[in-house]
C-alpha cells in the first residue's frame, strides 16, 4: 500500500496508486447544491487535497475519476477555467509577503488571460482576470481559494501587521461579490473564521459548511473508509504491535479518531495521523510533530484562562464560528484548530459541549503546556513525569511530594495572573501527564482540588488547601471517610494533605497520613 503522506495533488494520488478515501459522492452533491461555499477545518485534514480534486473536476479531467463514486454521478463532465489561489507556502511577516503572493498569481492568471495596463490594483487586476477568463471560455469561472487565514494566523499577537492583512484580503476578497454574474462556483478553505474579513461579512450567499451534518465526513478518514480501504494494513499494523485486530482498531480509534464537526455524527480519523501510523507501524503523536500551537498556548495565558475548564466548556454555534474575539476568549480559536471538538450538544439551550478529541491531542497538548506553566525546559519535562510516575508507583510518596514541591520552589520564576489560578494550572498540568500512565480522577471546588490516583498496588488520595494547612487537609479526608470506598482493596492507601501559599507561590507543607 503506497500512502499519500504530504502529497495534497490530487492528480498525483490518482496516477501513482495511492490510497484514497473516495469524498467525490460529496464533491457532486456540493456542485449540484450550491455555488459559493466557505469549509473550516483543522491543519493537515486533508483540506487541500479536496481543493485539488475539485481543481481536476473543473476542470473535466475525468480520466482521474474512473472508478469513483462520482463517475456513476455525473453525466456532463464540462470544462471550466479555474483560478486556484493557495495561501498556504508562505511565510506573512511583512505586508509585501501577502501582496508579494496575491500578484505573482494574479501575474500568472493574467498571462494565460492578458491584462489590462489601466488595473493598476490587485483587486481591479483580479476583477479583470476573472471577467477575462470567462469572456474567452465562454463559460463561468471556478475560483478556489486554499488556506485563506494563513496570513491572518501568522499575524496573530502583532495587532498593525493583521490590520494591514485584513485590508488587503478585504479588498481582494470583495471582488467576488461584484464579479458574481461570472462565477461558477468559489470554494474557500481556512483552519479559522475570521468574521471581520469581508469574505464572510460582504459575500452574504456565501454558504459555511464547517458545522453542517450533510458535510461532516468532507475531510478526514472514518473508520467505515479504514475497513474498506485500510483493512489488511490494520492487520499487518496488530500483528506488529502483538494486538488483535479489534484490539488494533480500538487503539486506533482512542487515539487519532473523535473529530465531530456536527452533534450525531460519525468521528473523522486526522488522516495524517493514521496514515503514518499504518506506513511506519509505530504509535506516536504525528500530528504534534507537525507544528507547535505556542500562539494558541500564549492566548491562554495571556487570558489567565482556567485549563481545568477543558474538558467541560460550552459555547453556542455562533460564538465557536469565530475568533475575533480571541484576546478574551482562546476556547473558539481551539476548537477550529482542531485541539478541541464537540462532545455533546444541549438542545435546550443551543449549546454545544466540547473536549479534546482523542488521546493524540490531549497528550500532545499537555506535553506542549508543560514549559509554559512550569519552570521545566520541554527536554525535562518528560523526563520529570516518568520519574513521577515511577515514584508513585513504587510507593515512594516523599519523593514524589518533594519532587512536586521543586516545581514550585524556584522563586525567580517569574508567573503573570492569579497565584491561586497559576497554583490550580501547574497542578491540572502536571497530574494531567501523569493520567496518561496510571489512573488519576481530580475534583476542583471552591479553590480545593482533590486528586485520587491509583497505581496496580497504591492508592493515593489527596487534598490541597490554599493558605491553610496540611493538617486541616489531612483532617478534612478523615472526616469525609474519602478513603472508605477503597477501604477493602488489597493495595495501600496513602491519605496526604498539601497546603499551597499563594503569597510565596510554593507548597508550604505536606503531611502523609
């Protein structure tokens, strides 16, 4: 099996013998059900890659459909210009970076086209491309815009460099209002929505399909397309890994499966996750390895944002569908980036629930946070939770206490916000990572958080006060019998109160009980 690992040609997939999960069935119902659409999803979901199939069905080259749903479909199979604009290869740090890349394709549009010496601004050089196109086709104009934000994300913390991103896009982007009567169909691709952008406030025809159930399945691999496509490498991938192949399936589901982009949907696969998983036959956080989110992770800070919240946020539709207002409130700019997904949805008051979608994300996330809300370098911190780890599951308690103590001695470490939340966020950091290696169940009320951790042969329960003491910690376990329900499991029971002073910002005191 050859696997299409960065390859986003459509073209190149088909003639090279790639593997691919057939979205034409989607492709014809968007083109015989609209004309102006505009698709959110996260990076490396395959956005790109639908952009360039639709590029070759445009364009009538349905050699490359042959045995597709969409060869049973379509009947006509006519011919388009397209004008295919990708935002993506490139690095916006000044504003020439952005209108450096618009006119080299507008100048290469304009030589298959002509040009006219009297448009002397892209949007008037644009206009007349399409106009031009159409007038010499004799038919209307495609025109598919790939990775529309990358400029605006990557201006993300620099307020002037984005102002001036958003005028240039605004004018570029409004030709497509004036310029209808020559448009077949425009398809606009992002990871986020920006609504300020006049892509979404001029063009009001323009159709978002990123939480439309009908479109849910347009990116990504689910699973019925693992077991249509992919079935005899799972096998090769639970052979290697010693597993069953349901036990293989399974892990493979827990770990790169659970993007819903709409209630009561099946859950999408990241295929560059999966498919990396199946060439190389080795579970590892793919998707990670391919960027780091440090603008994501600097937005939570900078809105001393709660992480304990989570995994139980709930936002309405309109409020996740955009991020203008992501210097308040990082949770939408989360979830179109794929860190988060919806989990649930409230009917009675409109609101959808969201978590992190699967363990790749979760645990890579965590691991990211780790130099952020600790003193730890990203090479020690795992190094410092396996050492956790094994502690607690040696039974070691005064060593692991000591060792969560030293994140918190350093009194250099200079942290921005509320001591009380900054206490709360190091620990939910911390005893996150340790949840992915042994069983851990935290409770947060009132400024208290209580943790029980258990390991094959100890069980901890834990009880933090803020500017108490241990022993008013260890007193309130005793009296609410927290230790009960284990009371008859063979493993030993370690019952630990800890205080933690917000004015020195460092664990007081401890005593184990």
């Amino acid at each position: 099996m050859k696997y299409p690992i960065g390859i986003q040609d459509f073209k190149t997939i088909r003639t090279s013998d790639y593997f691919y999960a057939d979205k034409t069935a989607l492709l014809y119902k968007l083109v015989k059900g609209g004309q102006f659409y505009f698709l959110s999803r996260p990076r490396r979901f395959g956005k790109s890659l639908f952009v360039s199939m639709m590029e070759c069905y445009f364009k009538g080259e349905r050699e490359l459909f042959k045995g597709l749903a969409i060869e049973q479909l379509e009947k006509d199979w006519l011919s388009y210009p397209v004008l295919h604009l990708d935002l993506n290869a490139e690095k916006y740090t000044t504003p020439e970076a952005l209108n450096s890349i618009l006119s080299r394709h507008v100048a290469k549009w304009e030589s298959v086209y002509g040009k006219d010496e009297n448009e002397d601004t892209l949007s008037a050089r644009f206009a007349g491309v399409i106009q031009r196109a159409a007038v010499q086709k004799g038919t209307k104009v495609v025109i598919l815009i790939d990775e529309y934000d990358k400029p605006l994300l990557q201006a993300i913390g620099n307020n002037e460099l984005q102002e001036d991103y958003r005028a240039t896009l605004k004018a570029f982007y409004g030709v497509e209002k004036s310029m209808g009567a020559y448009i077949q169909m425009l398809f606009i691709t992002g990871v986020t929505k920006f609504s300020k952008v006049s892509v979404f406030s001029d063009l009001n025809n323009l159709a978002d399909i990123s939480m439309d159930q009908r479109y849910a399945e347009i990116c990504g691999i689910t699973e019925q397309e693992i077991r249509d496509g992919l079935d005899e490498e799972v096998g090769k991938l639970a052979d290697k890994c010693q597993l069953s192949k349901d036990a293989c399936y399974e892990k493979l589901k827990y770990t790169y499966d659970g993007y819903h982009f709409d209630v009561d949907t099946v859950g999408v696969y990241n295929p560059l996750s999966l498919l990396r998983t199946l060439d190389s036959q080795v579970f590892k956080d793919y998707w990670f390895e391919t960027a780091t989110p440090s603008f994501l992770v600097e937005q939570l800070k900078k809105t001393n944002y709660p992480l304990d919240n989570l995994g139980q946020e709930e936002m309405t539709a309109d409020v996740l569908g955009n991020i203008d207002t992501f210097d308040k409130n990082p949770i939408p700019l989360l979830f179109q980036s794929g860190y988060l997904t919806l989990k649930g949805y409230d009917q009675e008051f409109e609101m959808y629930k969201l978590g992190f979608p699967n363990l790749e994300v979760e645990r890579g996330f965590v691991r990211f946070l780790i130099p952020y809300y600790t003193k730890l370098q990203s090479s020690q911190g795992q190094l410092f939770v396996a050492n956790f780890v094994k502690e607690l599951r040696a039974g070691k308690t005064e060593a692991f206490l000591r060792r969560l103590e030293s994140l918190f001695a350093d009194g250099d470490y200079q942290v921005a916000g509320d001591a009380e939340l900054y206490f709360q966020n190091v620990v939910w950091v911390i005893f996150k990572m340790i949840g992915f290696y042994t069983e851990v169940e935290r409770h947060t009320t009132d400024g208290r958080m209580d943790m029980l951790i258990q390991t094959p042969d100890y069980i901890y329960i834990i009880e933090f006060k803020l500017d108490k003491s241990a022993e008013e910690a260890l007193r309130q376990i005793e009296e609410k019998q927290y230790a009960k329900p284990f009371e008859q499991a063979p493993r030993r029971i370690f019952k630990i109160g800890i205080n933690f002073s917000t004015k020195t910002r460092c664990i007081d005191g401890w005593i184990v009980g």
